[in-house]
C-alpha cells in the first residue's frame, strides 16, 4: 500500500476537483492519498518523497500559477528526477499548451512522467473527465506499489 501525495493549486475549484477525483482513484486501488493546496506543503517537505502527483491550471499565457505553484515546481523539479511523477490540470481557453511545457519540462529533467504526459480537463470537469481523473489515480497507485 502506498501513500501518494497530490498537491495542487487552483482559482475556480476545477483543479481540486480533479485532484479529488484521482484521489479516489488511489484509494480505490487500496492505497492512501493526501491532496494538499501547494499553499499548504513546501518542495521541501516533498523532495525526498518517492512519487508525487502535481496538479495546476492553465493560467495568464498558456503557463503554471506563477505567485505559488510555479515557484514550488521551480523548486521541487531537480529533486523528481527518476521519480514517477504525474501531472494534472484544467484550462479554460486555447487548446492547452502549458501542459504540454510542463510535461516536456519534466522529461528534460529526467523525471519519470506517467503515461508520457500530464492528464487535461476543459473548464469545470465533466463525468469523464472524472473518471479519467479516478483512472489516473488507480492506475498510478497500482505502478508505485
């Protein structure tokens, strides 16, 4: 059994939803998830963590919430490397770019990104965006134990 941290940041609730969805999905295959505001944890108390799932939205042009979550990346990103690591957001406009930045970010640090790339969800996540969101977690659950 293992316990995943999901840590996250969001502005409308879209994001915490996800990360409660995969949260559920954690436990679901029997392990234990903490979601956790990126307010609430420093890279600090996350660096030595084995795996991790990060979460954030879509902000400004196409890039991570930049007053917190960005700053925590910045921070946590040369400690992930080899670690399994998955990434999570919902975006309101354009065709969700920053995913794709961050995900590539990830694997230019050698950092081991599940399923390649990070899961994207449009606006306020629907029925199947959530059970996309359960999937992930499920799933990641199942690689890290």
């Amino acid at each position: 059994m293992a316990n995943i941290k999901i840590v996250f940041w969001t502005g409308t609730g879209n994001t915490e939803t996800m990360a409660e969805a995969i949260a559920e999905g954690i436990e679901s295959a029997g392990s234990v998830a903490e979601v956790v505001n990126v307010a609430d944890t420093t890279a600090d108390e996350c660096k030595d963590l084995p795996y991790i799932i990060l979460g954030c939205p879509a902000m400004g042009n196409e890039e991570l919430e930049e007053s917190e979550f960005a700053p925590f990346f910045e921070e946590l990103l040369p400690s992930l490397a080899g670690k399994k690591v998955a990434l999570f957001g919902s975006y309101s406009w354009a065709e969700g770019e920053w995913m794709d930045t961050w995900s590539q970010t990830c694997l230019d640090n050698n950092v081991d990104l599940f399923d390649g790339h990070g899961l994207i969800a449009f606006d306020d996540p629907e029925e199947e965006d959530l059970a996309k969101c359960r999937d992930l977690g499920k799933r990641f659950a199942q690689a890290v134990a």
